[in-house]
C-alpha cells in the first residue's frame, strides 16, 4: 500500500508540473478578472480535512461577495454568488489554484473532494473512511453526478474509491472530469446554488 501511494505521489507531481506550465497563463488571466469583478482577496482561503481528516488550508478562486445584511451576518449564498462566480463554479475553474494543494502534498489530482472541517463529527465510521486517502481536484463521485448527488450517494462514491482506487482508475477519471465539466452535469444541488449542508444521515431535509 504504500509503494502505491508513493507511485500516485510521483504521478501526481509529475502530472501537476507539467499542467501548471500549461494553465498558467490562464491562472494570471482568471486571477486578474477576480479582482475586477470580485475585488481582493483573490483566493478564497478555508481549512479542510485532509488525509485521515487532519487540517489543511485549501485554495480556491473567490466566487462570492462578502455581502453582509443589516445585522452584519452574511447574506445567503444565493445572494452573495456573482453571475462570473456562477461562470467559475459551473467549468471547476475555481478549484484551479488547489495544484499548489497538490504540490505541497495535501491533495492529490484524484480522490474524495474535500468537504467542511465541521463535516467531521456528523459522518458515520463508514462515511469517514472517505479520508483514507488524500482529498483530490476531482473524484469518482465527480464523474458520477457531482452536486446532483444526495450526501449518501456521494460518500457511498468516495468509499468505493477507496476501495477499489488504482492507477487506471485514476486515469480514468482524469480523463473522463474535462468530458463532465464541459456538460456542466451536477454543478450544484437542486433547489441550492451550491452544495446543500451536510447535517448527517438521515437528517437531511
């Protein structure tokens, strides 16, 4: 197991180097129209679980404002997500700064997506086996529906990865995620612009 981890750590390196001298002229492009549209910070910066869900902190591209109501709370995501922060979300741009994650070792290009750090307490021992390897850019449960999934669906998705991850299927993935991104399937929840809060089995609404 663990020479085979060492060969998807290779794989990865080699892969995101390589991708990183291609995507960055788009990564200069994409950073300077989120500081138009969006202002600064330009990265959306939050911590997440890991690898056996230790904490890191993950980069994504701001797509929301920090609009905030009367009582100084922020507004709801439908109300803070701009019309360009729609455009990033629904073609996964904004999951592109997190090759540096998978550079410093903290995420990978294939594997379960890193979920929030609160997640943690409400996923069943079954569920949590999602973090038995590293969180990556894009999964098997993203090919396979992404947002339009419930909760139960997706973690019975990453738990198979797991358990069946390889190689080949690693490839498969990458292969198949740009196909996925183009159709803009699953891009979020319906009734959500995003991904509906995770509250637990069997208390979702």
């Amino acid at each position: 197991m663990k020479s085979m981890r060492i060969s998807k750590r290779i794989f990865d390196l080699i892969t995101t180097m390589i991708g990183l001298v291609i995507i960055l002229p788009l990564l200069l492009v994409l950073s300077l129209l989120v500081w138009i549209f969006l202002g600064t910070p330009i990265l959306f910066r939050q911590p997440r679980p890991g690898y056996k869900g230790r904490p890191f902190i993950t980069y994504k591209y701001r797509t929301m404002t920090n609009r905030t109501g009367p009582d100084g709370k922020l507004l709801p995501d439908a109300k803070r997500l701009t019309s360009f922060g729609r455009f990033l979300r629904s073609t996964s741009m904004d999951d592109l700064p997190q090759v540096f994650n998978v550079l410093r070792g903290e995420m990978s290009l294939v594997g379960p997506r890193p979920l929030l750090m609160q997640y943690l307490e409400r996923y069943t021992p079954e569920q949590m086996r999602r973090h038995d390897v590293l969180p990556g850019i894009t999964g098997w449960a993203q090919i396979n529906g992404r947002n339009a999934l419930d909760w139960d669906e997706k973690f019975r998705l990453d738990v198979w990865y797991v358990d069946h991850w390889s190689f080949w299927l690693d490839l498969k993935i990458l292969f198949l995620t740009p196909w996925k991104v183009f159709r803009r399937e699953g891009i979020s929840q319906p009734g959500h612009v995003t991904a509906e809060e995770f509250k637990g089995s069997g208390q979702q609404k």
